[in-house]
C-alpha cells in the first residue's frame, strides 16, 4: 500500500512516495484521511492539500490529471475561487463539496451543501439527501438518513442513503442492525427492478462475513450466479466462489468443496480458489 504526498510549489512538483506501512506514516494517514490505496495526495508548501487521486489511472489519464493539478484547474483553491465569482453555478459548488468528501473533511463539505441550500441551487431533494447524508457520517447516526428512507421510498436518492445507512452501521460495528439494513436494501433494488449480480454477490459476501441471513445469502447469490454468462468465466468463478463461502459458513463442507471444485476449473491458473478449498478442507 502506497502513499504518495506531492508537495505543490507554484508550478513545480515534488514527489515524496511513502509505504502505508513504514513509520511514522500512520500519523499522515490519520492527517489526511487516507482511505483507500494508492492515493496521492497534494499539497501546498504549508502542507495544505490542494487536491489528491485516489487509485490506480492508466498512464495517460494520470498524466492527464497531473497537468491539470499543477495548471490549478479544479483544484479546492480554484473552485473556492470560482465559487466566490460565479456563485450562482451549481456544478461548481457540487465539485467543491466532493473534493471537500474525498479528503474526509465533512465539516467543510457541509458548509459548502448549506451555502448551496441557502441559495436554492440545485435540485432540492439532492441538496436536501446530501445534508443529511453528511450529518449521519458526521454523527455517526443514521437515525435521519432511516427518516429519509421511510418518507422517500420511491426518490432515486433512497439507494444511496441505504448505502450511506450500511456504511455507518458498519462503522459502528452494529452487525445485526447492518445485516437488517442490507436486507432491507436488497428488498427496496428488488422493488425497483434495479438488482444485478454485483448486488447480490456484496450482499451474500457481507452475511457470510457477519455469519447473518445465510439462507437468503445463499438465494440470493445463486440468483446473481444465474445472471452471469457462461462464457464470463471470470465472474462466474468470483461469485460461486462467494456461494462456497457462504456454504462454508453454513457447515455445509461437501457442497462448499463442490462449488469451489467448479471455480478451479473455470480458473485452473488461481491461486485463491485453491487456498479457498485447502481453507474450507481444514
């Protein structure tokens, strides 16, 4: 895992790469916010951030990105900029808010959600979501985001607070209620006819790490399994894998061994599949 901090001087660029892992970098992860990997993050010569790309791009979108960081375009001083000089620009306010969200400050996101609200930007029910979106994972509560749920089951926005409501729980290490919200948010996608196999493969994935729901689990990935091309023997192979697990997890050895047999044949050359069946085989 690779953390890289670029320090943003006028128009030059200074790389610094530093191991997720290697000391004293835990304390820069925590400063930062860094959540996943790699992520490059920029900042000023008083270490300010700037702007940051989170994963990998290929080489000529990276490169791409690179010359518009150190150009200054879209970066948070920019748009705080245009901001203060077009403040009737929705897109703008809406691209500040979410950079504010990719470096964890949700404090300033918030900020930037009100000011759009105070001036009737927008699409009000997003703006209205994505306060209280940001004030759940604020307050770590999704009491006003289950609200919003109830009262706007059928708004596009309902998908996204039931994962704003699973990511918190989860956070929160409130197994039983996250598995009750999984549940409920499979049930809402079915509804609305918007389920796909990557759905389901999560849902079953996430009840056998939570050891909750198995049965429905297992309906559910076999359902998503039934989805998948024969010929996309990547895929397939990823979700009966997920199916073994939850077999596994199920005590049902034999059947589990079974699954994952097939996923070793439709992938010969995968090391994981076969570590899969040594694991369950233990």
């Amino acid at each position: 895992m690779d953390l890289e901090v670029i320090d943003y001087v006028n128009t030059n660029l200074i790389a610094v790469k530093m191991h997720a892992d290697s000391v004293g970098v835990k304390d820069l992860i925590e400063h930062y916010k860094i959540s996943e990997f790699p992520t490059i993050v920029f900042v000023d010569k008083d270490g300010t951030e700037i702007d940051r790309i989170i994963g990998y791009l290929p080489s000529d979108k990276f490169l791409k990105e690179l010359k518009r960081i150190q150009s200054g375009v879209g970066t948070i001083p920019n748009l705080i900029i245009k901001t203060k000089n077009i403040p009737s620009k929705f897109e703008t306010w809406m691209k500040l808010a979410s950079k504010y969200e990719d470096r964890g400050d949700l404090k300033s996101a918030t900020e930037v959600w009100e000011s759009v609200a105070e001036a009737g930007l927008g699409n009000e029910e997003f703006v209205n979501y994505k306060l209280i979106e940001l004030h759940g994972f604020i307050n770590k509560d999704v009491i006003d985001l289950e609200y919003f749920i109830a009262d706007n089951l059928n708004s596009e926005y309902a998908q996204y607070a039931f994962q704003s409501v699973i990511s918190i729980l989860r956070k929160n290490n409130n197994q039983v209620e996250e598995a009750d919200a999984w549940r409920r948010y499979i049930n809402l996608m079915e509804l609305k006819k918007m389920y796909t196999p990557s759905l389901y493969n999560s849902f079953a994935w996430r009840m056998s790490e939570l050891e909750l729901n198995l049965e429905e689990a297992l309906e559910k990935i076999r359902i998503g399994i039934g989805m998948i091309a024969e010929e996309d023997t990547s895929n397939l192979a990823g979700y009966m894998d997920t199916e073994a697990e939850v077999l596994w997890k199920m005590g049902n050895i034999d059947k589990a061994v079974e699954v994952i047999d097939n996923c070793i044949a439709l992938q010969p050359d995968d090391k994981y599949f076969k570590d899969q069946k040594a694991k369950f085989l233990e």
